[in-house]
C-alpha cells in the first residue's frame, strides 16, 4: 500500500475540479498526496496505510506513539496500551511492528479532509493562484485532537 491508495488521484483531482482528461499535472498531484499524508503522519504518529516499521529499545522500556497497531513481529515483548501510546517491555535490541491502517476507509475522515485541504492549497500556489493561509486554524485544531503526543 501507499499514500495514492488513501487518496487517489481521481479523489485528488476531483477534489481540485481537474477534469480527468487532463493529465499534464498527474505527477505534481501525486506528489502533492504523498507531501500532505506525510506530514499528517509525522505531525500526529496516525499512520494512513499499513506498513512493518522498526524501533530501538534504548532502554528497559519502549514507548511507541504509532497508531494504529496491528500486530507485533518480534518475539518476546510485552505490551501495555495507554490513550496515546503503547509501552513495549523485553530483553530485545530491534522492535518490529506492524502500523498504520490496513483499510483505508477506516482512516479518519477528518485527517482525509485536512490532507485535500493541504493538496488544494498546494495545487493552486504552484498554478500561481491566490495564496491562503497554508493551515487554517480548523486544519490545525484537526491535526492537534488527531496528535498522538503532547509536548
């Protein structure tokens, strides 16, 4: 899976009323998807598609703030699940999971909603339209109830 199989192009482009037999701006739209699901995931830990990922256990104890879980690889670990973490216990080096949403249908409407916003904003700054605020404050109250950590 990938980010194009949370949001597709057509998604994309219908959200930017591109008709679909234009196709010259496919690639920047694509990419476009990819930057705006992207930050979504490094701002808030919520992963849009699944996907095995590691982590090093630098001490006894390992917090993991990656949402959602699916399953654990490696072997011999424990796990306690808080509201906004889980705590992983074991005598191992390497932690190997499993993350991100099998289905992308179950991945939060409002985080869709947030990426197209960031997509459209994108969109239309590099046709040289009418720069808006890059995040507006609802996006930003969207991306900070979806956070996975607190700072």
């Amino acid at each position: 899976m990938s980010y194009i199989s949370v949001i597709s192009l057509e998604t994309a482009k219908n959200y930017l009323r591109v008709d679909d037999d234009l196709t010259e701006d496919d690639n920047s739209i694509t990419s476009m998807i990819n930057a705006a699901l992207r930050h979504i995931e490094n701002y808030t830990n919520v992963l849009v598609y699944a996907r095995d990922k590691s982590y090093d256990f630098d001490d006894e104890v390992l917090r993991v703030y990656d949402y959602p879980i699916n399953s654990t690889i490696t072997a011999d670990v424990t796990s306690e699940r808080k509201s906004l973490y889980t705590n992983y216990s074991g005598s191992v080096s390497l932690l190997e999971l499993n993350v991100g949403y099998v289905d992308p249908l179950e991945v939060p409407d409002d985080l869709i909603q947030v990426a197209l916003e960031m997509i459209d904003i994108m969109y239309y700054i590099q046709k040289g339209g009418e720069s808006k605020a890059v995040i507006t404050p609802l996006m930003q109250d969207i991306l900070d109830s979806n956070k996975r950590f607190i700072i």
